[in-house]
C-alpha cells in the first residue's frame, strides 16, 4: 500500500474505535502530558479545522510548535468527540502534510497518538501495528526531517536501534532493541515503551527523554 492509503487506514481505524468509546472515558489521560483522549482527537483534527497561516500565527505567538499545537488542542476540544471523528473521519484520506516533511510524518503521527489513545484505554497497541509500516517512521524519525518537530537530533545519537520483528537497524553505538513500534515509541519519549526495550542503550536513551 502507498502512504496514503496507511494513512487512510490509520486514520479510519481509529474512528472505529472511538465511535464506541463510552461520555466518561473522553477524559482519560493519555500518554501526552496534560492531554486527556479527547484533547488527543482535537490534535488529529487541527489540520482539517486550522489552516497553516492561523497555525504559523499560533506558533509565534505562543512562542514555539509545541506550545501552540497545545493551545490550539485545548481550544478545538470544545467541540464534541463525534464531530471531531466526524472531522477525521471525512479526511481519512487526505494528503496533507506540514511543510518540509512529507507523508511520513502525519503517519507517524497517527500511529504513535493512536497508541497514545489506545494504551491508557486499555487496548494491546501491538495487535494494530504492522511492522512493515512502521518501517518508513523509523527510517524517517533517524533523519534530518524530524528534527523539524519531532525530536531532537540528540535523542538517538550514539545508538544502535535495531527492530526485533523485522530486518531493519540504524545506528552505531550502544544497542537499543525491541519491535518497531517500541522502538518508535521510545524514541518520541513514550516512557511506557521502555520497558519494551533492551540493551545497554536504553537507559542512555531514557536519559535524553
């Protein structure tokens, strides 16, 4: 399958799950700091509700990416969940992407809130994760393009991440191992996804987070 159809699939799988989520679970904290689920879905959202001039704005007036992403969160978690997934739903299929990082990047985004969603809520994040399409975000977040934010350039240097379920390693250094998604969720600062890794490079990793 294209990006574009994982994408799609991300997305759509998603909302098949949210659709059934009981009123009371919508504040759940997720494995964003100070996100609950329903603050989680507003971020999928933003790219279909806020256009890329109004976010340049945000990010300058609250003085980065990560703070204005966070203010724009809480402001679009006013609206209801299902007119959110109703968003998300009617754009499984877009090809958006922010400026300078290609398609890789909303898919990894997808995937890694998906299981910020889906781990507090009790579900296997593994059971959804094909390691095959994980691989793009891997190769991607060892880039230069992820710096652009996702994470810093220092996280992996000096490691040797190397992916349990599939023939794939990137690095030198002190080895950090265990599947791609573990290896994705640890290196964008996921502390619950350490304890599925190994290696002397895991606790260099932690270190960084």
């Amino acid at each position: 399958m294209s990006l574009i159809d994982d994408i799609a699939q991300e997305r759509r799988t998603l909302v098949e799950r949210l659709r059934v989520l009981p009123r009371d679970q919508w504040q759940t904290p997720s494995l964003c700091t100070g996100w609950t689920v329903h603050h989680v879905l507003a971020h999928l959202a933003t790219p279909f509700l806020v256009s890329r001039p109004t976010m340049g704005l945000r990010f300058l007036r609250h003085r980065g990416i990560g703070p204005g992403m966070d203010a724009t969160a809480r402001s679009l978690a006013r609206r209801s969940p299902q007119e959110l997934l109703d968003v998300l739903e009617q754009n499984a299929a877009s090809s958006f992407a922010p400026p300078g990082v290609g398609l890789v990047a909303p898919l990894t985004d997808l995937v890694v809130h998906g299981v910020d969603i889906r781990w507090p809520l009790g579900d296997s994040h593994e059971d959804w994760a094909d390691p095959q399409r994980l691989r793009p975000s891997l190769d991607f977040l060892l880039g230069r393009r992820a710096t652009l934010g996702f994470l810093p350039a220092s996280r992996p240097a000096g490691l040797r991440l190397v992916a349990s379920d599939q023939d794939w390693a990137q690095g030198t250094g002190q080895e950090v191992r265990g599947t791609s998604l573990a290896l994705v969720l640890g290196l964008l600062g996921r502390r619950p996804a350490l304890d599925d890794l190994s290696g002397d490079g895991v606790a260099v990793l932690a270190g960084r987070l």
